[in-house]
C-alpha cells in the first residue's frame, strides 16, 4: 500500500462485513480497489448498498472508511497535517505524553506496539523521536500507511515521517520477541483498545470506527508482559483517567484531564 514499502500485510481482518468500494468508477481507481481487495484479503463492493457494514474507500484524495449503517459514524481518515491533530501540534498541545515518554537523551528510541491510527507515534516523531509504530490489523496499517504518504508529501512534515517514522503491520506480540538486543526500543508504549464500561459515553467516531474493525485488545496483558520484556528503558501505558492500572505497581504515573500514562521502568 505504502510507495514507500513500509507496510507488509501479514494477517486477515478481523471484521468480515468490510469490502472495498471505488468512489470514483474510473477503471483506473477500479483497478487500484481490486488490488487493494486482493492484498487484504477482502471482497469488492459494486456500490455502497451492496450490504457491508463498512466500506473501505479510494476516495479522490485519500483512504478512508465509511460506515454503511444509517446512524453510523461519519468517514474515518488518517490526517497528519489538518483536523484535530494538526492543531494541537501547531498549538503544542501534547498533554504528559513526553513527560512519560521521557526527554530524547534517555529515550531516543520509542516502540508503538499499539499504533491505531498514529497519532501517539507521529506526534513523537515530529518531535525528534525515531518511531516504530507496529500495527496488527492490516486495515488501519492501510490506513496509517496512507496518512503517512499524504503527510509526506508536506514539507514541514517530510523529515519526521520520512526519517524518524516507520510503520511495520505486525502483530507485537510476535514482533517484540523477534527484535535483535540491538534493535530493543528504550521506550515501549501501549495504548489497547479496553472494553467500554456500562456507562461510557459515546467515544469519538474513530473509537468507534476502530472498535468495528478490531475489537477490543482482551490480550493487553500479555502484550504488557512482552513490552517489558524488551524494552531497554521502560513501558508506558495510556490510560482512561479513572480506569484501573493495566498491571500493579507503575513506577509513577502523569495525570492529564482525560486521560493518564502509567510509567513502568524496567
């Protein structure tokens, strides 16, 4: 997917009401929706009733995903350069993300084990970090690998994503015991996707979008115990501001508005 040849897709969807459709019916978009098809493993769609949950789309401009269903979620992009991520960074509104992370001297290497939609591991690179971001599903690695060519494409943010940014669709948990001692990352960071407590509010149309399309990260703790198996430094988990701790015993934890990063050192 990625010009680059940063993405390999190595596993099927999890989601089996997903297809790809071409917005635009042009043969050569058609062709590009077919081969994206063949290279995740999934059908075709001939218009958007063609009765899927979810549409991954060659839109004009971008990769997106658009929710088929009537009171569904608007269309899910990666965008590093507008929208809500582009302003925060213009704005340096980061939260306690690097004050967990630690300063770049110590922690000049970060793993994403969980990237999602990569906002976390962009940030991070753009302010100096080099990045892994390892994503399992090979539909948000598409995505990812998307939003990362898009962004390359603009000056200000060539350097971070072109250099300091690389993408690997794998599952971590196979991948963080694969790494060399001299590949080992000083900082892995977690983010899972947690299962919604009975009274949660309505989460952001990205949540959403990507709790369809992967589910809820049930294998957390097994994943922690392998981040902590290879990281030099330390792990940091991203938490729900309320939510119980993913292990017992942080080393300290940054307390944000929303949310809280648990800081495990190893």
């Amino acid at each position: 997917m990625n010009s680059r040849g940063h993405v390999t897709v190595s596993s099927t969807p999890r989601d089996a009401t997903l297809a790809v459709w071409a917005a635009d019916q042009t043969a050569a978009v058609r062709r590009r929706a077919a081969k994206l098809a063949a290279e995740l493993g999934l059908p075709v769609a001939e218009d958007v009733a063609a009765g899927f949950e979810l549409l991954l789309v060659i839109a004009a401009d971008r990769l997106e995903v658009r929710s088929t269903q009537r009171r569904g979620a608007g269309p899910v992009w990666v965008d590093f350069v507008g929208g809500r991520l582009g302003y925060n960074r213009r704005a340096g509104r980061f939260g306690r993300l690097f004050d967990a992370i630690g300063p770049r001297a110590a922690a000049e290497t970060v793993l994403d084990a969980t990237a999602g939609l990569g906002q976390d591991a962009f940030l991070l690179a753009y302010h100096g970090y080099r990045v892994t971001a390892v994503e399992r599903s090979p539909i948000v690695a598409a995505l990812l690998a998307d939003g990362l060519e898009r962004a390359a494409a603009t000056p200000e943010l060539q350097e971070a994503v072109a250099t300091r940014l690389h993408l690997v669709a794998a599952d971590a948990r196979d991948y963080l015991p694969s790494l060399a001692p001299a590949q080992a990352p000083a900082v892995v960071y977690l983010d899972p996707m947690y299962p919604r407590g009975k009274q949660a509010a309505l989460v952001r149309k990205e949540l959403r979008i990507l709790r369809q399309l992967v589910g809820d990260d049930e294998d957390a703790g097994e994943l922690f115990s392998a981040a902590r198996r290879a990281a030099r430094r330390r792990v940091v988990v991203k938490r729900m501001r309320l939510a119980p701790a993913l292990a017992p015993e942080p080393s300290r934890t940054y307390q944000g508005r929303a949310v809280r990063y648990d800081v495990y050192d190893v």
